[in-house]
C-alpha cells in the first residue's frame, strides 16, 4: 500500500530524504511566530461555518503504537487544504478505520522515520472525520502532506482509492465539505478561491521560492506532479468548493 499517494521514484526519494523533520516543516513554536498580517476580524468571522464532529487521535492511536515525537509545529493560519486519498483498498468496514489509520501512521513514523502521521485529517467511506497529526484540529499545524506546500496549509487524506469510475459516497464528499468550510472558515478563506502559496521544496510542480496561486481547495496534483487524490475525487472538487462555500453562507 502506498503511503503517500502515487508518489514517482524520483519523489519518495526525495521524500525519505525529508525524514522526521516532516517535509518542509516551519520551526517549533506558537501559532502566529512565523508569519504575519492576519486577516481583519471581520474577515475572519464573516463567513464561517460549524465545526464537524471530529474523533480525536485517541480512537486510533494507542499506547503500544505511539512513537516519542517532538513538539507539533505551527504556521499563522490555514489558508488552503490539500486533498489526497491513502491508495489503499476501499472494501474495509468503517469499523476498522482506527486500526487503518494507525497503519499509516506506523509507515509514516516507522518506514519513512517521520515525526507523526503526515496527514492533518482523514476522512473514511462512511464520512467519519479523524484527527491526524497532532497539535490541535481547531491549530494552524504544520503537516507532511505535500512537497513544497506544507505551510499554511492541511492535508485531508481520504482513506481509499478512487481512481476514475470509482464510486465516491455522499457521506464522504458530505465530510469533506464540512471540514473544508470549517477549517478554511477559521482564516476567512472562501473555499472557491486562489491563493498565494510559496514552493519551499523543488520537488514540487513549482521551484522552491516560488509563489504559486492554487486552489484554496485543492488536490494533491495541483502542488505535486501525481494522480492523487484520483480521477474520482478531482473531479468533484469544483462541486466540493461549492458546498464548503455554502456551507459557511456564501453565495
């Protein structure tokens, strides 16, 4: 099972190389040391939605799993979210979606000698939302999710495959809307829109330095050259843009 989502050679190797400093991570520190000009008060409450259910990292994680990790690190803000899928087999009972998960995170810290799992959320076939790397769900956290983009932004890791002509269920897309709204609502970002984000790693689709305009909603392939999130998921992006943008009152 691939951990991270279609990865070419040449990036894994790259990747590994990353090991537990977690791709691109900012220094260890409180949220807001690192960058400045938050959004206006204003901006930031207009438009916001409800907080989804979200099961802590204790569903899946147990003591005999966890591995010694340091601090969490922090960006200012979330300002775009990376969706992925986990290439993994999509005929499991949601039941076993903790056990799942601590099966990435144990390829994450164990294989790969990262800090934490990658991803900041995961999301199951039934629509289940779980908490992912540490350091608070509500917290600008800064993840290992996607080569050169890991600041100022969240990994939304769907559990499965959905490669094209793969059913992708209501409860799922429903999740992920809600958690798009939510989250991208804390810095007042509307889920259709572009925004700035600068390349910290040249593995990624733009050289590091530069500043890119991607999607405040976006798949793994719009920051990383891969298939992932899948012909299924990056499809229904545009449509899932639209729902978070309702869901947090937007019209």
């Amino acid at each position: 099972m691939a951990l991270l989502c279609c990865l070419p050679a040449a990036a894994v190797v790259g990747a590994l190389a990353a090991g537990a400093r977690g791709i691109g991570h900012a220094p260890a520190g409180r949220p807001g040391d690192l960058l400045s000009g938050a959004a206006p008060r204003a901006a930031v409450t207009a438009h916001h939605a409800p907080r989804p259910r979200i099961l802590p990292r204790e569903v899946w994680l147990d003591a005999a799993s966890r591995h010694p990790q340091p601090p969490p690190r922090y960006d200012d803000k979330v300002v775009a979210l990376f969706l992925h899928h986990t290439d993994s087999p999509n005929d499991y009972a949601c039941s076993d979606t903790p056990g799942i998960i601590r099966r990435l995170y144990a390829g994450h810290t164990g294989t790969r000698h990262w800090d934490d799992i990658g991803y900041n959320f995961l999301v199951d076939r039934c629509g289940t939302i779980y908490e992912g790397r540490a350091g608070g769900v509500a917290s600008a956290v800064t993840g290992a999710h996607t080569q050169g983009f890991n600041h100022r932004t969240a990994g939304i890791a769907v559990i499965g495959t959905y490669s094209a002509g793969t059913p992708v269920p209501h409860a799922l897309t429903d999740a992920i809307a809600a958690l798009a709204a939510w989250k991208l609502g804390l810095a007042g970002i509307d889920p259709r829109a572009s925004v700035p984000l600068v390349s910290s790693n040249g593995l990624s689709r733009y050289p590091a330095g530069t500043t890119a305009l991607l999607p405040a909603l976006a798949g793994h392939t719009d920051g990383f050259p891969t298939d992932c999130p899948g012909a299924a998921l990056t499809v229904r992006l545009p449509a899932l843009r639209e729902a978070a943008a309702r869901l947090q009152g937007r019209t």
